[in-house]
C-alpha cells in the first residue's frame, strides 16, 4: 500500500470521527442534575440529551442506577419524582 494512500485512509477515518463526535454534542441540547431519593438514599447525576423530557429520564434513570439493587427496585425507584432538577444548559 503506497504512503498516499495510506494518509487518504487516515485522513478519511479522522474526518468520520470528527463528523461523528459534532453530531452527537449538538443533539445535547438540553443538559441537567437530577437527585432522587429511594429507600432513605440519595444520588444525584447530570445528564445531557435532545428534549428535557429525555434529559430527566436519563439523569433520572442514572441516579436509579446507583440508588437501586435488582430490576424491581430500579422499576420503583424510576417511577419515584426526582428530589430537584437543576437545569445546567436549557
């Protein structure tokens, strides 16, 4: 394989990757911290995402994540109203 073809290759991948990662941050147009309580615990995480709907449920179910231990407590805890929401970027 010749060194130009090789640098074409590589140029391509970085382009990709450049396209990629500038799409992904401008779909994060919403960007929030939401605590939640569940069982006497509390967890509090940031999340980023299209609509403040999907934001809070991400952010939500992150903390979830955290907060609960098996499928069933995380199912209760999502249905739990967050504790605050802080919006960092609206």
């Amino acid at each position: 394989m010749s060194r130009s073809l090789k640098l074409v290759i590589a140029a391509g991948i970085v382009l990709l990757l450049g396209v990629i990662v500038y799409s992904t941050l401008s779909l994060a147009r919403f960007e929030c911290e939401v605590c939640m309580t569940f069982n006497g615990r509390s967890a509090c995480r940031v999340a980023a995402g299209a609509t403040r709907e999907e934001t809070i449920r991400t952010a939500s179910d992150n903390a979830c994540a955290f907060l609960a231990s098996g499928r069933t407590d995380s199912m209760a805890c999502g249905r739990t109203p967050p504790t605050s929401i802080r919006w960092i970027k609206e």
